[in-house]
C-alpha cells in the first residue's frame, strides 16, 4: 500500500471516530453545551483537557522549535508546564466552586460589572482569536503534506469535521472527542520518538536516550550534537545564548498566559465537584508531561538526524548532491516549507550558519555562497519519520496526531468564543429573557459563525499570528490572568480597578507588540486600502522595521511583554481601587466564599 493511501486511511478513521463521538455526545441543553452537564469523570476530563491544551504549538512546533535552537528554547516547556501548574493550584478549584459557565461570566459577578464582563469578553476574543489563527494553519499545513490536496482545501476539510463535532456536540461533544484525540496524538508522538531513540542510542525511552550515548559515534548523543552544531557555525546546543531577564520575562509570560486562556480553564466547570476539579488537573499534569518531557528528545533527535542527513552521516561534509537529495526533501519541497537555492551552483546542498562571523573565513575557503537550505522549525517533527526511515504506517499516525492537536485546541478555543457571544453577550447583554432553547440555538450559531471567521483568518493570517502563538498567551497574561487572579484572592479590588487595569495591560501589551512588529499593519490585507495609507503608518512607527533586541525597550521581546503588562495590570486595578470605594459587603463575602474549604465537595449551584 501506497504512502498516500495508508496516510488516508488512518486520518480518515480518526475523522470518523471524532464524528462518531460527536453524534453520540450531542449536546441536549445549554448545560451540555457549555459545561458538558458537570458530569465528565476527572481521569477522562484530565486527559481531553491534555488534548485541548496540546495544541499545534505543543504536537508540532515546540520540538522544532528546541532542535533549532536548543537549550534557550526550553523556555517553551517551563513556561507552558509551569503555567498550567498555575492554573491547577491557583484558579482551577476556586473557579469550579463559584460555579459559573464561562470567565467573562465570573468576572462580571465577581466584579459587580456588566462592563468588566465585556471587557473580559474582548479581552477573551482577542486572545482566542489570535491562537486559533495558528491551530487553523496548521491543519492546512498538514493536509498540504500529507493528503497532498492545497492547504487551504485542508483547512476547508479541518473546519467543516471541527463544524460537525463542536457545534452538534457543544463542550459535551468536544469533550469526549478530545478524549479520543488525546489517545491518537500521544500515540502518534510518542511511537515515532521509541523507533528514533532505539535507532539513534539503543534506549526505549526517549527521555534517557537524550542523555544516553549515540551508538554510532560513541560519544554522548548531546555532546556530538554540540560538536556537528557548532562545526557549522551554530550556536552550542546545550548553551545559554539569550538574555536571561528576556528568557526569565518570556517563561513568566507563558506561565500566565496558560492559567489565563479561556479554554482550558473552562475544562475545569465540567467536573460534578470542586475536588474533582483538583483531580482533573493533576491527572491532566500526568497526561501532559507523557509529551512534555519527550519533546526535547524529539527536537535534539530530529536536529541530529536532520544534519546527518545532509553531511550522509558525515560521508560527504561539503553537503549531499541535490539530485540524489532523498525522498523525504521532495516531498516536503512541494510544501514550500523547504526550499533549495544553489548559491554557488555546485550542484550541492550546503547547510550552515551564514551568519556567523568566526564561520565566514571557512566558508571563503570552501567556496560557499551561503546557506542554501531554509528549513522551516514546524517540519521538523512531521517530517522526522520520514528522515528516519520508519515505517508508513508511523507516517501516517503522525499525520493523524498532528491533525489531532490542531483540531482538539481549535474546538476549545472556538468553543470559548461563541460561549462568550452567546452567554454573556447576548444572554448577558442584549437579551437576558432568552429562553434556554433560544440560547443554545444562539450558541451554535455563535459556534459557526466563529469556524467561518477562524476559517477565513486561517486562509489569510495576520504575519505575527502565522509565526508564533506566544503573542496570545502574552495578550491573556496581561488581560486576564490578573483579573482572575485579584477576583480569588484580593476582596479589596473593586469593579472600577478590575477594568482599568485589564484595559491598560491589553493596551499596552497591544502597542508594545504593534511598535516591534510594526509590519503588521502591512500584512492583514494590502489589497483592502491604499497601500499608501499603511505605509504612512509604518513611518509613523520609526523602530517598527527593528524587531531586534538593540531596539526593543531594555532588551524585552515583544514576546515577552505579556508578563510586563500583568505587572501593569496589576498596578493599575490596586491604584485604582484603593483611590475609590471599596467593592460591596456581599463581594467581599463571596470572595471568602469562594476560597473557603467549607461546602467545597459541593458546586455553587449556577
């Protein structure tokens, strides 16, 4: 059977399991809907909350990220595992003991505003939006690859599964899909990483095969890592290049960025108890850290295999010919996420740091022209069976994993978004006498409505938005997570600070971004104005074209300002309250109500 075929297959099957589901667990009121009816068992709604967290970034792009650079990147994995420790300690119970639907719903009660809770529902879009963006990206890029029909055709096929589960299903739907996700995408992450830590060092597990030795060399497989990398030019694998405040600023950002996007704290109000909630989190910890902790030896694995492939194991060290290239680097060729550019026209591909100042003179020597090979971080793991040699039907499963991710945090994401229309905008706003029939027929339209426009957006994304989904868990690090967190545990903070300050952390977190990547304004869509116009902005934004460190405010990304918002955040909604009113008695007493053990093994009824 053909490579095609059996890829096919496998998806094909996973669709049809992930509608199956759907039609079993449709959703029969808004209580199912929105929280699964409180009835998910905390082992089933750990893992489809490991499913809905996991998302693209986790299954596709963290270990592509760490093989590209290494040790620097491990900010990625203490800042979302850190997060989510967070949210599992911090947010997590008190939340399900208040025992609402949504969290723009929680902070307009616990605010006493109906204007903090539609700020939280901006504050909520923005963030869902701009990550949703990524996940529907990269269904496309999937489909591209491994159907081999055009990316936009894949996402097309992407939405309209997502359409059938979440918006027959609701939270109940999605829910019991993600379970189903969960057990595939494990699978297909962790089969490939045993088959390429058995080939690469004789070990079973990937996570001591990192530091075990590299059978072929004999040396420790990280310290012959270190030395192909920096004979290339590269930085060391295994060393700390980057600022240590920006590193530090970027994991804080992460951190608080995971305990406050929307769609994994909902997983949380679908267990029956608050001690259920606890349980939840901590077999949710375990369902994640099976991939979190094998995700570096897929990236330092993947960047060894990567440069053996074009040295041929060391055979040829001025790079393999490319009209002998492998099969592998035809197929993702066609994706246009590798490209070849003879510089040189020696007929090779030679793949190194161009950039590197002690390189330059042995590259003179060598005659090259500069690094002919762009290799995007994202292939990495799609692609490393296929370097490895494995077998098709492992190909296969890592298409279906990676689909699996995509799709499970895109349902959690776009779940939380028409939850926030349909429950606190229109139920909360604009027609609280909606009958509960009315809204969760508002709620599903809500729900499509919200796959056309992730749909649209993924066919025409935003320049910072393709690149990295950091920027929206910087975004809820500045927003959300204080509100959240001032509403637990502060009865001092009151409904006119919890709203100037999640609007002064979004705002400046919002301009902080827009002024280092300014190109933003350019890339939406030339083709809707005067591209004149957007370039009279770009000159009214002087270090906008230097998304560099020498120009960034001491040193700070601008993926790396969500944790500076917070801290705004936080400044503003304590000046402002203690400058104003204190909140009412009966919020103060709810805040103690809340963190109280007493009641605990029992909801607040909604």
């Amino acid at each position: 059977m053909d490579q095609y075929t059996l890829n096919l297959l496998v998806v094909g099957a996973t669709f049809a399991l992930y509608i199956g589901i759907a039609i079993w667990a449709r959703a029969g009121s808004t209580s199912e809907f929105y929280a699964a009816g409180r009835g998910v068992h905390p082992v089933m709604n750990g893992m489809a909350t490991g499913a809905d967290w996991m998302s693209a970034a986790s299954f596709i792009s963290m270990a592509g990220l760490i093989a590209a650079v290494g040790y620097d990147n491990s900010t990625y994995l203490m800042g979302w595992t850190g997060g989510y420790v967070l949210l599992a300690m911090l947010l997590a119970p008190y939340l399900r003991k208040f025992g609402k639907y949504t969290v723009p719903e929680f902070i307009g009660d616990r605010f006493y505003s109906p204007t903090a809770r539609m700020v939280a529902v901006i504050c909520l879009i923005v963030a869902s939006v701009t990550y949703v963006i990524g996940q529907m990206t990269g269904v496309g890029v999937a489909f591209s690859r491994f159907l081999e029909v055009k990316s936009s055709t894949g996402l097309y096929i992407g939405a309209t599964i997502v359409f059938m589960y979440a918006v027959l299903g609701g939270m109940k739907g999605i829910t019991y899909t993600q379970v189903a996700q969960y057990c595939v995408l494990i699978l297909a992450y962790s089969i490939p990483a045993i088959f390429i830590s058995l080939q690469l060092t004789g070990t079973f597990l990937p996570q001591i095969g990192l530091f075990s030795e590299h059978t072929a060399s004999g040396q420790p497989l990280l310290v012959k890592l270190d030395q192909i990398v920096t004979d290339l030019g590269f930085a060391s694998y295994t060393g700390h290049h980057q600022s240590t405040l920006n590193m530090f600023l970027f994991t804080m950002t992460l951190m608080m960025g995971t305990a406050g996007l929307p769609h994994v704290i909902v997983r949380f109000f679908t267990v029956p108890k608050v001690a259920d909630a606890r349980y939840s989190a901590g077999w949710a910890l375990v369902f994640i850290a099976i991939l979190y902790t094998t995700a570096p030896a897929v990236g330092a694995m993947a960047r060894l295999n990567l440069l053996n492939t074009l040295s041929d194991n060391g055979a040829q060290p001025d790079g393999i010919d490319y009209a002998g290239r492998p099969d592998w680097m035809k197929n993702w060729e066609v994706t246009g996420l590798l490209k070849f550019e003879d510089k040189n026209g020696d007929g090779k591909i030679q793949f190194y740091n161009d950039k590197s100042e002690a390189f330059a003179a042995t590259a003179t020597e060598k005659g090259w022209a500069g690094s002919e090979l762009t290799v995007n971080n994202d292939i990495m793991v799609l692609a490393n069976p296929e370097i490895a040699n494995l077998p098709g039907w492992v190909v296969a499963l890592v298409a279906a994993g990676g689909l699996a991710a995509a799709l499970s945090t895109a349902a959690g994401l776009l779940l939380a978004i028409s939850s926030a229309i349909s429950h606190d905008l229109i139920k909360g706003q604009l027609n609280p006498g909606i009958s509960e029939k009315g809204e969760l027929l508002a709620a599903r339209i809500s729900m499509g409505v919200a796959i056309a426009v992730a749909t649209y957006l993924g066919l025409n994304p935003p320049g910072f938005a393709a690149q990295t989904v950091a920027l929206a868990f910087g975004i809820a690090a500045a927003s959300l997570f204080p509100a959240l967190m001032m509403g637990i545990f502060s009865k001092r903070i009151n409904n006119k600070g919890a709203v100037w300050g999640m609007l002064s952390g979004l705002i400046f977190t919002l301009v902080y971004i827009f002024v280092y990547k300014g190109w933003l304004f350019i890339k939406i869509d030339p083709n809707l104005a005067d591209p004149n116009f957007f370039q009279t902005l770009w000159a009214l934004l002087p270090v906008a074209e230097k998304d560099t460190a020498a120009n960034w405010i001491f040193g700070i990304s601008p993926l790396s300002i969500g944790s500076v918002g917070a801290l705004v955040n936080f400044a503003v909604a304590y000046l402002v309250s203690n400058a104003t009113e204190e909140p009412p008695v009966e919020i103060q007493d709810l805040v103690d109500s809340i963190r109280v053990p007493k009641g605990a093994g029992a909801a607040t009824a909604h």
